[in-house]
C-alpha cells in the first residue's frame, strides 16, 4: 500500500468538505452568481422564467425521488446533457438538499 493510497482513503474533513455535504434548505440560496449564469445558459436555455419556475419546483419536493423524477422530465423537455458541468453541479445541490 502506497502513501497516496492512504490519502485517497481518508475522508476530508475540511470546513470546506463539510460544508458541501450540509443539507440545504433552500437550492436558489445555495447557488452562486457563477453557477446561476452557468445553469441559465447551459440548462435553461437563457430562460431566467423556466430557471425561477425549476428552482422553485425543486425546493418544493419533500424527497428526493420526487425531485430527480422532475429533473429527469427537464433533462428531455431541455435536452439536458446528463454529463455536463453544469447538470452535474445541479444534480449534486439537489441530492445535498434532501440530505443524500
């Protein structure tokens, strides 16, 4: 066993790590400037209406399930591409606020 492997193995527990793995109660006060504009233009096609009304739908779900299902109807409405930058970063503030 490698020294690297040993890091590799133990969890962070930096202010920052666990920071991003706090639960949110609200998805649009966790999202910055920067990944607004990025979520904007790469999944809502410049629309800050179909951006407000998604957020808002997301906050609403009471489980997870529930909200990956409503993502998953945006991803063919929107033509999402699953392995973007910018669904990534979304699918992960989801999943942290239903705790997962």
């Amino acid at each position: 066993e490698t020294i690297s492997d040993k890091f590799e193995r133990q969890e962070d527990n930096s202010v920052a790590a666990k920071f991003q793995r706090k639960p949110l109660n609200d998805l649009k006060d966790a999202i910055g400037i920067n990944d607004k504009f990025l979520f904007l233009n790469e999944l809502f096609k410049g629309s800050m209406e179909k951006y407000n009304k998604s957020m808002n739908a997301l906050n609403d779900f009471v489980t997870l399930f529930g909200a990956k299902t409503y993502m998953s109807e945006l991803q063919i409405e929107l033509q999402w591409n699953t392995d973007s930058v910018a669904y990534q970063k979304l699918n992960e503030l989801v999943e942290r606020k239903f705790g997962k």
